[in-house]
C-alpha cells in the first residue's frame, strides 16, 4: 500500500486520461484516488513522515524518492501531495477562470435572444389588439 501512496504523490502530468476535459477535473479525480489509497492504508501509515529526495538524472516521473525520517521537518503523504500538484492546481484555476467566462458570454447571449424574443411577442400582441 506504501508503494501506491507514493505513486500517486508523485505528479504524472504527463499521463493525462482521455476522458478527462480539464485540469479542474484531473485535480478532482487526484484526490478522490489519494483519498481512496489513505482510506484503505494502515493508519499507522497516514503518520509516517518523509524526506523527499529529488534526482534531477532521471525522467520528473521517477524522480520524487521518500525517504521515512523521524526529524520535524519530515512531511506526510498529503503534505507531499500538495507540494506536487500546485502546478496543477493553479492550472485548475485558470481552467475554471477561463470556462466561467465562457459560460457568462453564453448565457449573455441566450439572456439577449429571449429578451428580444419576448419584446417581438409583445409588440405582435400589441399590434393585433389595434388592428
């Protein structure tokens, strides 16, 4: 179970699902999966503490390496977690950032088509009662 916590620690952007259309959603489904492994791990093993080691000669997928420590400045799994995907939340951000505006542009122009729609109806109302 260790092993799989630590898999899933590590930040592999590189290995975007398909059927994921955002980063807001590739964040959602990252938690739900470290939530799933820290549900079923050993809870002894939800206070361990690690150093993270960083080896810069091998592919960013395989370099994050932890090391069980007993110092103060050891950090937990979903310590670990949060410092390897800021790159991601703060693309979720904008990913939000970007589809709220787009879905503001949209409902402006349903709001106009029915605005207007509803002033012709109106106006054709008007139009036949004076007739």
């Amino acid at each position: 179970m260790r092993h799989l916590m630590e898999t899933l620690v590590e930040s592999q952007l590189g290995c975007v699902p398909t059927d994921v259309s955002g980063a807001a959603f590739l964040m959602q489904r990252e938690l739900q999966w470290f939530k799933v492994l820290e549900d079923r791990s050993n809870p002894s093993l939800k206070s361990l503490e690690f150093e993270v080691l960083k080896d810069k000669s091998v592919p960013p997928s395989k370099s994050l390496k932890l090391v069980e420590t007993k110092e103060r400045r050891g950090k937990t799994f979903w310590e670990i977690f949060v410092e390897e995907h800021q790159g991601l939340l703060k693309e979720a951000g904008q990913w939000m950032k970007d589809t709220s505006s787009s879905c503001s542009l949209v409902a402006t122009l349903i709001i106009t088509v029915a605005f207007t729609a509803v002033l012709q109806y109106l106006e054709a109302i008007t139009t036949i009662r004076e007739s």
